[in-house]
C-alpha cells in the first residue's frame, strides 16, 4: 500500500479516537456540572429553613413561575464566587488524550 495513503488511514485512526476521549470527556464533565449546579439548588433551598407545608408551596410557585428572583448586587455576588472556587476542583483534560503526530514535519517531505 502507499505510504502516504497508509499514514494518513493511521492519522484518521487516531483522530477518530480523540474525538471518542473527548466526547466521552465531555459527557463527564456535563454531568458533574448538573450535579454540581443541583447540589447548589439544594443548598440555597435548604438554608431558606422553611417547614414542610412552606417549602412545598414555595416550590410549587417556583415551578409555576410565580416566585420573584432578587438579583444580588455585585459586591455581594462577588464574595460568594470566592467560595464557589473553593468548591472547584482543577478540570482538565481527559486522562486519557492521545499523543500529538509525530509524523507532522516528515509528512511535507514525502
């Protein structure tokens, strides 16, 4: 076979696997997202201290759009991301990313 057309079959391969990782990679990191956005739900709705009847027809009327949300201002916003970052853990590649091409620079040569 022509060693052009078998290296860039290879090159395809390996493409096509990247794209897996970082798919599957993706998928992970949507799904800690949700978990992470629906613990902070949780949280806030917990240190609201409503009893049971109260915390029931609060959620109703958020899941009937009659709740009215307060935006925070600023400053105040401000000093709760610092404890978000807190929270955070370093997110970054998947653990398994497959090498770069070796053969870049040879491949103008042929």
């Amino acid at each position: 076979m022509n060693a052009k057309l078998s290296r860039i079959l290879d090159e395809i391969k390996r493409t096509e696997e990247k794209i897996a990782a970082w798919k599957e990679h993706l998928e992970e990191l949507n799904i800690r997202r949700k978990q992470l956005e629906d613990a902070e739900i949780i949280k806030s709705i917990r240190s609201m201290k409503l009893e049971g009847r109260e915390m029931l027809l609060f959620l109703e009327n958020i899941q009937n759009g009659t709740v009215a949300v307060r935006q925070e201002q600023s400053g105040q916003a401000a000093g709760q991301d610092g404890d978000m970052q807190e929270e955070t853990e370093n997110i970054g590649e998947p653990e398994t990313v497959p090498a770069e091409r070796e053969d870049r620079g040879n491949e103008e040569k042929d």
